[in-house]
C-alpha cells in the first residue's frame, strides 16, 4: 500500500515580510482629568451647621394705624394677618380674594385703635 504524498506547507505571510516599519503605539486609554487642588477643608466646627436651615423671620412695622395686607394665598399671607392681629390690630372688613394669571391674591384690612388719633372731647364748662 501506498501513502498519498504530503503536500509541502505554504510558507508563512510574516515570516515572508523582511521590511521594517516603526509603529507608534496607541496609548491604552485617556489619562484621567485632574481633579482641581482644594485648600484644605476647614474643621466641621468652624462652620454653623444651622446657618443654611435658618430662615428669618419677616419684620413687620406695627406703628401705622390703618394696614391693609396683601400677598398669595399661602401660609406666609396667614401668618402675617396673625403676627398683626397678635400685635393688637383687628380685622376692619371682609377679606378680598383675587386670581392673576392662575395665582390667588387675597388681602385683609386691619387696624388698631391705640394709635388711631381720637377727637379731643368737647368740654361741659361754664360758658363766659
């Protein structure tokens, strides 16, 4: 029996290039941007912690004798009619109700009788 002949190996494709060509190489990835350099961080007691959460109260001036208090309906409107009628206003008269746009303006008169002005009194003296 007889062996069928091999057939001879094809040379190889690198093998047969001899020329030589410098490749750049590509970086792997993007460095990283670098991160801005901060001052150092001040201790935590140094800063007020309540600082952020803490709102101000509104200053209102009580010494007008006749207001009348507008602003949107919302609490802030409440709790101004209330401030004033703690601070010894009374409500003088019905409160109005408007909408602008979509938005509700409300406003409410007040007044305080202590520094309303009153008339001097006629006197019952003896006529001269």
């Amino acid at each position: 029996m007889t062996t069928p002949a091999k057939k001879p190996a094809a040379p190889r494709a690198a093998a047969a290039k001899t020329t030589t060509r410098t490749v750049a190489a590509k970086p792997a990835a993007k460095p990283a941007a670098k991160a801005p350099v901060r001052a150092a961080a001040k201790p935590a007691a140094a800063k007020p912690a309540a600082k952020a959460a803490v709102v101000a109260a509104p200053v209102y001036n009580f010494d007008k004798p006749y207001k009348f208090l507008t602003g949107f309906d919302d609490s802030e409107f409440c709790s101004k009619v209330s401030a004033h009628l703690n601070a010894g206003y009374k409500l003088a008269g019905s409160a109005t109700m408007t909408t602008v746009n979509g938005k509700v303006y409300v406003g409410q008169p007040v007044f305080k009788a202590s520094n309303i002005a009153k008339p001097k009194a006629k006197g019952k003296g003896k006529k001269k």
